[in-house]
C-alpha cells in the first residue's frame, strides 16, 4: 500500500517526527531514532506495519519453541518498516518494491551516509559546493541516493545493471520529486560477470557511462553495497546462522558476484587505482568482518594507512562494516598512520647534575642528531627542531624522517609475503608512480618530545624522551621499527658499545 494513502485518511496520522521536523535535526539524532525505532508509535500511524507487527508477535507467542521476536517478522514486516521509517523521518516513499527484490535497512543504510558525511568529506567541500556522489548497484529502491539526496542534499549518480531493478528505482526517484538530484544509468555487467566484456570492474562500468553523458566530472564519494555471496559457494542458500530463517528476498545481481563481497571490492580498488582523479574517496559496505579485514591489510599495503578509514555498525550478528580509500595526499601526521608502541615509545635519559634544565634538553637533541647521522639501518635521516608554545615546564621538540625521499614507481613491497596482493591489482599498480601516495615528509616521520622530570637527585638530571611514529608505508613501517628498537640505546647511552666505551675510561 501507499504510504501516502496511508495518511491521506486522516490528519491525525501525520507521526510527530516527519520531515518537516526531522531534517533540521543533526544526522547523529535521526541515526538514534532510526535504530530504535518506537513500535508502538509507528504503528499508531501506519495501519500497514501495525498488521504486520501484531502477527509477528502472535507468531511468537504462539510458537512452541521460546522464538526471538526476530525469528517471527516476516516480509510484509520488514517492508513495512522500512516505508514507515523513511516517511516519518525523511518524508521519503518507497512505493515500488516487489516481494523478490532486497528491501533494505534504513538504519545501516543512513549510518553509511553519516559516516561519509561527518568522517570523510570535508567540512569545507560542503560550504563550497553541492556534494556529489556514485551509488553503484543501486537497487530498485535506490535507498542510497533518496537519503543522500534528501536529507543530505547531494547531487547522486545512480548505476543499476538489472533493467527492472533500474525500472523499479526511477519510479520510486519520481515518486519522491527528486528527479533534479538523482540521475540513473544502467550499466554493463562487468568482465568477471561477463567474460564476453571488455576488460573492467563496477567502477570502470559507471564511469564509462557517465562519460557518455558528462566529461571529467570528479565526484565526492562512490559507495556501494556490494552483493555479499559467492555463488560457487552456495551461501545464499543457507539459512542464517543466529535465528534459522531464510535469508532476505534479493535478485541474482542484488545478492550474488563472483568471488562475493572481497571479488566486488577487489575489483573496486584495481578500478580506483586506474581511475584514481574520479573521485575523492571510493568506499564500501561489508556483510563480514573477516573481509574487512582482508582488504584492509591490502589498501593499507597499497596506499599506506593514511589513505585508508575503517568503521562498524550495528549490534551483534546484524553488524556491518565499512571501508574507504581515498588518493589524496594524506597528512603526515594523520592519526590512521600513527603505530604505537607504548614499551618503546617512551624512555629515560640520566645525564650529570652539573648541566641545567636547557642544556640537558640541548644534549639529548644532540645525541638524536648524532644517532641520525649514523644512518641507522641503512636509513639516512635528517632531524629538526620544531617550535612548541611558551611552557613553564622546559620541553624541546625535534622532527626526524629520511634526510631524502627515494624515488619510487612501485609502492608494494612484494618482499613481504604475507599479504597476497591480487594479480588484477599489480596489473593497474604497473608503469604508474605512485610516490604521491605518500607525503611530502615520505614513509616515516617520527616527533620526538624532550622534557624534564622532577628528581630528587642532585647528582643527575632526567630527560624524559617520548617517540610519536607515523608511517606511510611498508618501507616506513620497516625504518619506524629499526629506529625504535636502536635509539634508546645510543641516546640514552646503555647499549653494549657505550658500556664498552665506559669500561675502557
């Protein structure tokens, strides 16, 4: 049924949180109502999902087995909910959504938007323009591009290769009046899906499109919820682990791709990587953590953690999660790229009592620079003194990181043989320099701190040192490691060579 006849029958249906009251609200608010939706309030004004509530409790009270309320909703449930929580916060309909089609979650689905609205896109790319956006294998929902469109008002590209699914979301576009901020393109199925096609993944089959329609536009953002199963693997079939029941009615196209979720994502990166000014950040949702973590370990081999942002949502067996990469040239100290290591970060240097508080401070940044020279490791390194604010408290802070930066056409350490890195993404990796993955500083910077302790010791001054290591790379990462374990040491004065050198005083 429409929700709009729904709620043409009487004014007293109109839910105190509609649109109208709603979008003025923050999105971190309209997440909290969504994933805790009121029940009861909901079925006050929507006759359809109060049927549908009250039979799924009914199943529930009359099942044998003490059954979660979970285990009862049925479809119409599902439906039901998803049309009234789209109408009471976004004043959004979804009239069209057939029985063997995926009908989504609005919670995860806006908590996606949230995220790349508050954690990814900067604040000043809103002041400047309209944000844009590619959903690729929107749905016939297009769920994606109605929220992002309405409630956080951005230009969508919409991409669908089922016909029917394409058919399906242009009417619910046209239902909601948002045809001026959502476009649609069916697009090819891609090479892995039809052998027959020309070389190119779901990101190479969206741009070809729109360069059909549009020349060198670059986009914010391309988020996809990437079909979960394999179908070699025959998962979809199954029924789910927590509750037993069948999985959620979905299409071939909608639930299945070669490889599942990883092979759709794969193929992503190695589009990404040939098409790297399209966008700013490429991202995706995931139905299991262990492929989170799969393709983590790969972007962040590939591009360094700076160019890498992770995220979950979601309770329990229903959690989802995220993942996005951006081409940008990343800070060099961004907070993903810091590695930590609180027993090494952190030591003590004792120098003779003799020397105040500065000129104790001035011979541990010595010793550093001293200790930088000797190209620890084979690594050449340069350090610098950095200003810090007036303190009362005598404090110095130095900068270390390669003296130059090595000239690079191949960012895979391929030496490391612990992360597999797929064949389709070496292939776009070849003949390209990608030393602008890395920042200006290179594949390592690492702050030093100097500060004085209090000590009750008149015969010695403490130096506290504190390392803040960020690294951009596996090269880094290698460096960050060396230097770490050998600074302590020669700074503070206590390896073997200096004990050597006191026993022959």
């Amino acid at each position: 049924m429409n929700i709009d006849e729904e709620n043409s029958t009487s004014r007293k249906r109109v839910h105190p949180d509609s649109a109208s009251v709603s979008v003025s609200r923050s999105s971190t608010d309209i997440l909290a109502l969504v994933e805790n939706p009121n029940f009861e309030e909901l079925a006050r004004h929507y006759p359809s999902f109060q049927k549908a509530w009250n039979d799924a409790r009914q199943k529930q009270k009359d099942s044998k087995a003490r059954k979660s309320f979970s285990s009862c909703v049925s479809q119409e449930f599902t439906v039901t909910l998803t049309r009234g929580l789209l109408h009471a916060h976004f004043n959004l309909q979804l009239p069209h959504l057939e029985s063997n089609h995926l009908c989504p979650p609005v919670p995860n689905r806006f908590f996606y938007l949230h995220w790349i609205e508050t954690c990814l896109l900067s604040k000043g790319d809103r002041a400047q323009r309209m944000n844009s956006g590619i959903d690729i294998g929107t749905g016939s929902t297009c769920i994606y591009a109605l929220l992002a469109a309405r409630f956080f008002g951005f230009r969508m590209v919409a991409t669908e290769i089922d016909r029917d699914a394409l058919d399906l979301a242009k009417l619910n576009v046209a239902a909601n009046q948002l045809d001026d901020k959502i476009f649609l393109l069916e697009v090819a199925p891609s090479h892995s899906q039809q052998p027959s096609l020309p070389p190119g993944g779901p990101v190479t089959r969206a741009l070809t499109a729109i360069s059909g329609i549009s020349q060198n536009q670059r986009f914010d953002i391309v988020m996809t919820n990437p079909p979960f199963y394999d179908p070699a693997a025959m998962e979809h079939c199954t029924p789910r682990v927590g509750d037993g029941r069948d999985r959620t009615s979905m299409t071939v196209s909608e639930g299945s791709y070669p490889n599942g979720e990883v092979g759709f994502v794969t193929e992503m990166i190695a589009d990404s990587l040939q098409a790297r000014q399209s966008a700013i950040w490429f991202s995706s949702m995931l139905g299991k953590k262990t492929s989170l973590v799969k393709l983590k370990r790969i972007l962040i081999h590939l591009l360094g953690p700076g160019h890498v942002e992770t995220t979950e949502y979601g309770p329990g067996q229903y959690t989802r999660w995220f993942i996005a990469w951006t081409f940008r040239r990343p800070s060099a100290f961004a907070p993903a790229a810091l590695s930590s290591n609180p027993s090494m970060d952190r030591f003590e240097v004792v120098l003779d009592g003799s020397n105040n508080a500065h000129q104790a401070l001035n011979e541990v940044a010595s010793r550093i620079s001293v200790f930088c020279q000797s190209s620890p490791g084979g690594w050449h390194l340069a350090a610098r003194q950095l200003p810090l604010p007036t303190s009362h408290v005598p404090k110095l802070m130095l900068q270390v990181q390669e003296s130059s930066v090595p000239q690079i056409t191949s960012f895979v350490d391929e030496s490391e043989s612990n992360i597999v890195i797929p064949p389709l993404i070496l292939d776009a990796l070849q003949g390209r320099d990608n030393s602008e993955f890395l920042p200006p500083e290179g594949h390592f910077v690492i702050q030093v701190l100097l500060e004085q302790t209090m000590s009750n010791e008149k015969a010695a001054i403490r130096v506290n040192v504190q390392l803040a290591c960020y690294r951009h790379s596996s090269r880094g990462l290698k460096a960050v490691e060396k230097i770490r374990s050998s600074i302590e040491g020669e700074v503070a004065r206590t390896n073997r060579k200096w004990r050597r050198i006191r026993q022959r005083q």
